[in-house]
C-alpha cells in the first residue's frame, strides 16, 4: 500500500509539473506571438517617422527660402521706397522750377514793352521766338554767352524781310517802341569759322545747341567766338579776328575792342528759357512716368511680400514635430515591451528548465518503488 501511495503521490507531481511545462510553453509562444506584432508596429512607426523627420526637413527647408525672399524682397521695397522719395523730390524741385519759368516766360519778364506788344498781337506772327529762346547753353557757361550775346537777346527772329517790316510797321502805328529781327533767309550758312588762338579756349559753337535751322544764325553769332577757362588772361593774349570771353562772363575781348565789368546775381537766366522750359517739361514727363513705374514696383512687391508671408507654415511644422514627439515615444514604449517581454521569456527559460530538472528528479525518485510496486501487481494477478 505505501508504494502504491507514493506512486500516485509521484503521479500528481509529475502531472502537475507537466501542466506547469504547457503553461509555461504557451505563455511563452504568447509573448513571442506580441513581440512579433509589436516589432512590426514598431518597424511602421519607425518607417512614419522617417517620413516625417524628412517632411519636416523639406518644411525648414522650404521655410527658410520662404524667409530669405522675405527678407530680400523687404531690402528692394526699401530701396524702391528711398528712390521714390528721391525721385518724386527732383520732380517737385522740376515742377517748381518749371512753374517760375512758366511765369516768366509768359509775361517776359525782363523784356521791353515792344517786345510784349508783338509777342501778344494776332496780326502778326506772334510765335516768332526772341534769340534768347532758341540757344540752349551749357550751365557753367550761360552767364559768358548771354553776356556775349546780351545786345541780341531782345532780337526776334523771323523767316524773310516782310515779317520784319510788318512787325515794326505795327510798333510804329500803335506807338510801342522799337523791336530788333533776325532775317533767316538772308543770313549766309556757309559763314568761316577760325581756329582757337590758344590753349584753355572752347568754341562757343561747341556749348551750345540749337535746331537746325537756327544753325547758319548761331554759325552767324558764335562762329568765331571762344570761352576762356579762369586760368586764361584773355587781355594778355593777341587781339585776332576772334572774340573771346571768360568762363565768368565779367569780360569780352575783340580785335580792337574790350568790355565787362561785375555779373550780377541773376545774369544767365534769360537765355534759353524757351528751351529750358521744354527740358523742364519733359524731365517732369519722364520723372512722372518713373515715379509711377516706383509706384508699381513697390505695390508688386509688397504683393510678393504678403504671398511669401501666406507661404510660411509654422502651424504646420509644429504639428509635424509634434507628430515626430508621439512616435519616437512609441518607438520608445515599442521597445519598452518587448525588452519586457524577452525578460519575461528569458525567466519562463529558467523556470523551465527547473520544471524540466524537477520532473526528472520525481520521475529517477520513484522509478525503483514503480518498478516495486509493477512487481507486486504481477505477483498478485498470478495467485
């Protein structure tokens, strides 16, 4: 009886052992079936976040370049802004001079009442212009021709002799004074002109500009005229066929003759208004037309400047760096688990093979008293 008990005593242990065995086996396939999943969840994540580290990327990227054409677009509106501001000065400074020349020229200030009288009468050829409105000068030299030519400036000049003798026909009916004409058809184009006489002396020809057909009158004129530089003594030099006058206008030199004297303030204003008015005027067109071209880049690029600003997605960065934030923590909690897991099973391998050494221990325990007890059984079956 007593080896039968242990037997079955050993029976139970064994069992139990092997149930143990299956338990541990299946929580350990278990385990190994989730370290599999989680592994592929933690090889998607891993692939998401790449994709969204390098969308990121290209976003910093793209945000960067948005900034930069910010940035210049920012340094060209200011610069088309204080080119404006410049340019819209000059035109105020044109249209200011323009209007006081205006004035001027429209009541001829400075003219005698004669010239006035013709300027305004309808029986004659009232836009025949004065000798002062044909010669453009350079600036530095203005006041040295007006000077030079300051007994010819009132002169007006009209195309034949009859224009003339009508003009002063009127003058003398309506007692207006005297009057001065240049007759075109009757002044030789083909006129010499001479050489400098010296070195520091320009042609007066050379600074100044006419229309063509006001040519063979300035060859008339200025044909054998030179403007001395300040470092010229004009009364030292020989007296020639030529006049010469300086830089300054304060004297002239002829063959036989000398004059000058002080230059007032406001000498070389009267020549060439006619013709300054028309460059005055047509500097204020093109100054007009590029202030409003300044005017159109600078909307155009405060217009750039509103779309680049509408590209800038921070809202979109940051969702993406939050985004990156959630799976590198659930590739982190992806790992956690199966180190866990591979923990859990590296423990089932002990307690497995303790199982494993527990059952043979049991088992080699009680083979003598089941070979015992196999050996009673026999004895009893044969009596």
């Amino acid at each position: 009886f007593d080896a039968e008990k242990k037997v079955a005593v050993a029976d139970t242990s064994v069992m139990n052992l092997q149930r143990s065995l299956q338990q541990v086996a299946d929580e350990t396939a278990q385990r190994n079936s989730q370290i599999k999943q989680i592994n592929f969840e933690r090889e998607t994540a891993t692939e998401d976040l790449k994709q969204s580290q390098d969308h990121l990327h290209e976003l910093l990227a793209k945000q960067e370049e948005v900034k930069s054409k910010i940035l210049q677009s920012q340094e060209q509106l200011e610069t088309l802004r204080a080119e404006l501001v410049e340019e819209n000065r000059k035109l105020d400074s044109r249209r200011n001079e323009h209007d006081l020349l205006k004035s001027l020229v429209e009541s001829l200030e400075g003219y005698p009442d004669s010239i006035k009288f013709l300027k305004k009468n309808k029986d004659w050829n009232n836009e025949a212009p004065l000798l002062s409105d044909v010669f453009v000068v350079k600036n530095e030299y203005r006041t040295a021709i007006e000077n030079l030519l300051d007994n010819y400036l009132n002169y007006y000049i009209v195309d034949n002799l009859s224009e003339a003798v009508k003009a002063v026909n009127l003058l003398e009916t309506n007692k207006k004074g005297k009057a001065n004409f240049f007759i075109l058809n009757q002044i030789d184009d083909k006129t010499s002109t001479v050489a400098a006489p010296a070195s520091g002396l320009t042609p007066a020809l050379d600074l100044v500009t006419v229309d063509e057909q006001y040519r063979p009158l300035a060859q008339y004129l200025l044909g054998n005229v030179f403007v001395a530089e300040e470092h010229v003594d004009i009364a030292a030099l020989p007296a020639g066929k030529e006049k010469i006058v300086d830089k300054a206008g304060k004297m002239v030199r002829g063959r036989f003759t000398i004059g000058g004297g002080s230059v007032g303030l406001f000498e070389g204003n009267k020549i060439g208004r006619a013709k300054n008015l028309e460059r005055l005027a047509n500097e204020i067109s093109e100054l007009t037309a590029k202030t409003t071209e300044l005017k159109n880049y600078i909307s155009e690029t405060q217009t750039l400047i509103t779309g680049f600003n509408q590209e800038l997605n921070d809202r979109a960065i940051e969702e993406t760096r939050r985004s990156i934030n959630q799976r590198e923590n659930s590739i982190t909690n992806f790992t956690n688990r199966i180190e866990n897991f591979e923990h859990l099973n590296q423990s089932a391998e002990k307690r497995t093979a303790d199982l494993e050494d527990q059952l043979a221990h049991t088992n080699d325990s009680i083979a003598d008293t089941r070979e015992e007890l196999e050996e009673i059984t026999a004895l009893l079956r044969t009596s």
